[in-house]
C-alpha cells in the first residue's frame, strides 16, 4: 500500500499486545503479524503459506520459501527468527489441538473453517484497527510490516541487502520504497547545520 508508514519500536510491542488479546484469533493474528515484520514478505505471499510449507519432518522450518507470481515467477526464502517460530509454534499448536493435520491446509485460515486463508482487507481491517486501539496515528496497514522490516534492514545491513531481501530487481525500486533520498538530505543538512 503506497504511503504507508513504517512501525516505530514501542509501535510494535503495542500492537502485538493488542492482538495477543483475542481469545480465538490472537495467536493467529500475532503470528502473521510477526511473520510479515520479521521476513517482510507481503501479506498475499503470508496468507498463502500453507502448513507443508512451515512444517518438515514433524519440526517447524528455519527457512520460509516463497514463491511468488507477480510478473514472473520468483521465488524468495527468509530466514525466520526465534521470535516468529515461537508465534507459529502456539499457533500450530493451537490449530492441531483442533485436529488440523492436513499439509495443504492454510496456516492463517478464515473463520469459515474450510481452508480459505483470511483476506488481505481483513488483514488490513485487523492491523488498522489493532494500530488504532493501542494509539498509533498515520497511515498504517499490512503493508507496514514489510516497510518496517524494509527500514531496519537498510539501517543494519546497508541498501543491498534490503534490496534482495525485499526482491527488488532495480535498486532505484528500493531507494523510492524507502523513501531515503529525502531522509538522506534531511540528516545531511541536520548533521551540517544543526535542527
């Protein structure tokens, strides 16, 4: 979504918070949440990760692959971080314990029960009004996770990294994602002449 903005730190644990509260979908929504934030994968490439996708051999993967269909056909693997398998290990959990076996089930299903992952515009719905609740102002969707995860990887690894990370084939695809021209020019000027 253009012009959506990044989450801030403290931005993130609130929202977590906030949709750990939901007694049914809570672990559901904290582990896409986490999933988008920590691979910057888009939510149509999240909702369309099914089970055989995150489980091998009985134990969940370290290494999400994701193959994407936009233009060409791409695919892009993401490392997933402690904090994103311990959400996917409550929420499997969850999900077995209500006899959810089959491989090809989708992890992040509707309520429908008859394996249809959730939408993208109930995603948004979930997040803006999560984000709303616990305070955050501006602009803020599902794709604000992968401008998060976008914004820290630039600021820990460097531009080329985030651009094959996010799997931008143009680093300019990158440098307008970010926004960082301006950004750059602003800290340039605050370092010489002060705020």
């Amino acid at each position: 979504m253009e012009g959506c903005r990044h989450f801030t730190d403290t931005e993130i644990l609130r929202v977590r918070r906030c949709l750990a509260r939901k007694h049914y979908t809570g672990k559901r929504d904290v582990a896409w949440f986490l999933l988008g934030l920590t691979t910057g994968y888009r939510i149509s490439e999240i909702l369309a990760v099914r089970r055989g996708d995150l489980i091998h051999g009985g134990r969940l993967v370290k290494y999400l692959r994701i193959t994407t269909q936009h233009m060409k056909t791409r695919t892009r693997q993401a490392y997933l971080p402690e904090i994103t398998r311990k959400a996917l290990r409550r929420w499997i959990g969850q999900l077995s314990a209500q006899g959810w076996v089959c491989h090809s089930d989708y992890v992040f299903q509707s309520h429908s029960r008859s394996n249809r992952p959730l939408s993208r515009s109930r995603c948004w719905q979930i997040i803006h009004e999560a984000a709303r609740s616990c305070g955050c102002t501006g602009t803020i969707g599902t794709h604000s996770m992968r401008k998060t995860y976008a914004i820290k990887m630039e600021a820990n690894q460097g531009l080329r990294v985030t651009q094959l990370a996010l799997g931008h084939k143009d680093i300019n695809t990158t440098l307008r994602y970010l926004n960082l021209e301006e950004e750059k020019v602003t800290e340039g000027v605050q370092a010489i002449w002060g705020r």
